[in-house]
C-alpha cells in the first residue's frame, strides 16, 4: 500500500522525512524519516520476538524519545501498549506486568534500541492498527487495564477520526506546530496528545519533568503552539515574581489543553489574563475519553464550566433512583459515546457495575445549565486527584494497615490550593504512643510509590464506623474539616 497519499505520522514521515520530529529532553533533535525508521525497526524486532496482533507491549520508561518510539511501533502493527509509571515500586509494577500478561517489558531506551537493533527499516507488512491499554486504580486500590476492541484498519485510516474530534474540541490542525510534553507519559492525556501532535505533523518538545520557569523557556526558545497542561501547573506558574513571567515570550501559545482535575476559577482566569484566550478544557475519564470539552471564549461566558458533550458524546444525569434530575440540579453523570466501547481487563463485573447499559459513569457529580453546559458539583467520593493524578484512599489504608501497630486508618483528600487536594492519613495506632509519623512513611516507602504517600498523618482514639463495620469517610472528612475550621 502506497501510504504517501495518506494522513498520519507514517505518512508524513514517508512524504518529509527532514520535518522535525522530536526534541528530546537532552535537547538531541530527530526527524519525522528518522524516528520512522526506528519505529520500523522496532516494529519488526517485535514481531521477531513471535508478537502477534492484540499482544501486549509494556513500557516502564521516563520521558524521552523511547516511549514515543514504544507507541507509534506498537501502534501500526496490531499490539497493545501498556505505559506503566515508573515511579511505581517493584511490587505494584509486577502486578501490572502480571495482569496485562505483557509478553515484552521495556524499561530503558537501551532496551528499545536493542529491539531494532539489525531490523530492517522498511514498514512492516500487514499493518493494523494497534491501542494504548492505560492502568487506573478502582475502589479496591487494584489498578485494572482500559481495554478498548481493536480498529482492525491501517492507522491511516483510523487518522482522519482523531483529526476531525481534535479539531471540534479543541482546534487543533495539522501542519507545522509544537507541541510540548510537559507531563509523564504514562499518563493517559500526556501519552495520547504525543501520539496526536505526530498524527497532526507536528514537532514534539519533551520535557523531562514539570518545573515552571524551564517549561516558559521551552515555549520561548522552540516557539510552542500547543501543549497539554493540569490546573497545578497554572497555579505554580502563577506563583512565579512578576519579573520571571515577563521574561519569557508567550505569544506563539495557540492551545494550552487542560483535565486531570478541576481549575479553581481564579487560577484558569489569571492563565488567560497572562497568555491570552489560549486555554481548551475537556472533562472525561480514561474509561470514557474525552466527553465534555469547552474553549476559552465560551467558558469566560460561563467561568467553572467544563463545557458541553463532546463531538458523539450524549450525557444525562441521573439521581439515586437512576432517574433524570431536572436543569440546574445535580445528579450522577453517566455518558454514552459513539467512538466505540471498553472493558476492564479480565474484569467483567467490574465492567458491568461501571455501566447502565450503553451509558458509562465516570462517578461525579454534576448538572446541566440551561444551554447544556456541564459544572462538576464533587468528585467521587473516595477517589483523591492531588496533582492532576488519581490517588486511591482503600490502596494506601490498606499498605497502613500492613504495620503492626496499626489498629485502623482512614484517608481522605482534603482541599489544598496548589495541588487540589492533599493525603491526609488519620491512624488508629494500637496504642497510644505505638507509632510515630515518621516510622509509618518509613513503612510504606517500599510499598506504595512517593506520590501516594500521606502529606499529613494524623493519631486518632477512634475511627467513626457504620453499624455494618463499614469506615465512615465521608465523616470522617467532615470532622477532620471541621476541625481545621475550628
């Protein structure tokens, strides 16, 4: 097949191959021709190694140029890609291994370069596209796989659909733009906007981790147009002296994409006071994609919104009784997409209690306003978001749990202005002086990554329980805040 005609990366990479492609964290600069024929390369080392359509790839992998490599080899020859964060400990990182049944593991671009090394650089024969299966936490603090059919179509002909949906939430074009990484790429939003900056032909400038004044020097220096952003971001880049955000030139920003969690309306309004109406928010989960999407002029009409369904999305909102709530009151949102469905990895009930027949609950609660504008009311009830990532009280309680001087525990998220919210951990120790602070993180570090850890950890006589045995956390959320006020 004669690719030349057609959109996407393999085309653009086949048509001009001296485009830029990457710019990699080192600054090391690689063109659309030559990261294909890496990609080729390690394409055919895959299939080498008996790889066949719908097998899993999983890559442990910081940001830089191996992960892009990892998702556009796996992503035209039928594989499932599995990005795992490396911060995770060696435990949870196994059980992600386990549960996705990954038949290779990268966790270097050593290891990337080894499976190409001696392969032709020529595309593979018999391309189909392949999928990104991202790992989310549930209830149980178990991180299950987001598993999405397969297309079972080139990747060429899958381009045009993200193209189009792109364009409609959040202008983004094909042509001659700069994207820029500024978030791990294990992460769904970071992981898929690299793959669309390549499908688009566009330049990636990848960063290796968030720090506000270098991330203004990236947009200055390579001219930036868009990139992909959380609300904690904004806030620290706010925090910046008056003289260090005038220092840089901002003005080739043309979209600044953000989710991951809700932006105080005052930190969104002092982003687009500084750099201009550029800010595109979308709401949505790793289950149901991108399912509410609003631009910077509608939402200065309307400040928190998170905007309306996105391009095949439907949403109604439902009460405790699965009944539709009237305008302006709020209820649980449940979503209905035509891009196609998921399942939780080896998980079916899972899956089935996620749905009411076609329609998917990302667990929030929200409503609508008269011209159908979603405004989030609160996020479910346990899941903690610190930072623009999902934190997942029952899976640290139960790392605490694990200490012998630990009686019972509670965690929760409370409200913090630069990172959303914070862990907050309220221990029961088995006695009073048993265990201090200090020895319960020093207990959870080989157990649970850093970024899990608690901020706070308080002692507590007693946790409040239901009848049933059940941990109270919403009053225990309660007191702990009424305590704060008091």
């Amino acid at each position: 097949m004669d690719i030349s005609r057609l959109p996407g990366f393999y085309a653009i990479a086949a048509t001009d191959p001296d485009r830029l492609a990457v710019i990699d964290t080192d600054g090391t600069e690689t063109t659309y021709g030559e990261l294909l024929a890496e990609v080729n390369r390690v394409s055919h080392g895959l299939r080498a190694r008996g790889l066949g359509t719908g097998d899993v790839v999983a890559g442990v992998l910081p940001n830089g140029i191996a992960p892009v490599v990892m998702l556009m080899a796996t992503g035209h020859i039928g594989l499932y890609y599995v990005p795992i964060n490396w911060h995770l400990t060696e435990p949870e990182i196994d059980y992600i291994l386990a549960d996705c049944d990954a038949k290779v593991v990268v966790r270097s671009a050593e290891d990337v370069a080894a499976l190409g090394e001696g392969r032709p650089d020529t595309l593979p024969g018999e391309r189909t596209s392949g999928a990104v299966m991202w790992y989310t936490s549930g209830t149980t603090g178990f991180p299950k796989g987001v598993q999405r059919p397969l297309p079972g179509a080139e990747p060429e002909q899958i381009v045009p659909l993200y193209q189009w949906f792109l364009g409609e939430v959040c202008d983004l074009r094909a042509g001659d733009g700069v994207h820029l990484v500024t978030s791990p790429m294990y992460h769904s939003s970071p992981c898929a906007h690299t793959q669309f900056a390549l499908h688009l032909g566009h330049t990636l400038v990848v960063s290796a981790k968030f720090e506000p004044e270098p991330i203004l020097a990236l947009i200055d220096r390579h001219r930036v147009t868009n990139a992909m952003m959380v609300p904690t971001m904004f806030h620290r880049m706010l925090q910046l002296p008056a003289e260090t955000r005038e220092r840089y030139d901002l003005s080739s920003l043309g979209q600044v994409v953000h989710t991951g969690a809700a932006c105080p309306v005052a930190v969104k309004q002092g982003i687009l006071d500084w750099w201009g109406p550029v800010l595109y928010e979308y709401y949505g989960s790793t289950e149901s994609t991108i399912a509410f999407a609003v631009g910077p002029h509608d939402w200065l009409a309307r400040p928190g919104t998170v905007g309306r369904p996105a391009p095949t999305f439907e949403v109604k909102i439902l009460d405790e009784a699965d009944q539709e709530v009237p305008q302006g009151e709020p209820g649980m949102i449940y979503v209905k997409s035509g891009m196609g469905t998921f399942e939780y990895r080896k998980d079916p009930a899972k899956t089935a209690a996620s749905m009411r027949g076609e329609w998917y609950a990302p667990g929030d609660i929200g409503y609508l306003d008269k011209d159908g504008y979603l405004f989030l009311c609160d996020r479910r009830t346990d899941l903690i978001i610190s930072g623009g990532v999902n934190i997942y009280p029952a899976e640290i309680e139960a790392a605490i749990l694990e200490h012998p001087a630990v009686a019972d525990v509670a965690v929760i998220g409370v409200p913090d202005e630069e990172w959303g919210h914070k862990v907050v951990a309220l221990v029961q120790p088995v006695e009073e002086g048993a265990l201090t602070a200090g020895e319960l993180l020093g207990h959870l570090e080989p157990r649970i990554a850093r970024f899990k850890h608690p901020r706070v950890v308080e002692f507590r006589a007693e946790l409040p329980r239901t009848p049933t045995g059940k941990l109270s956390r919403s009053k225990v959320k309660a007191d702990y805040l009424a305590g704060r006020a008091g």
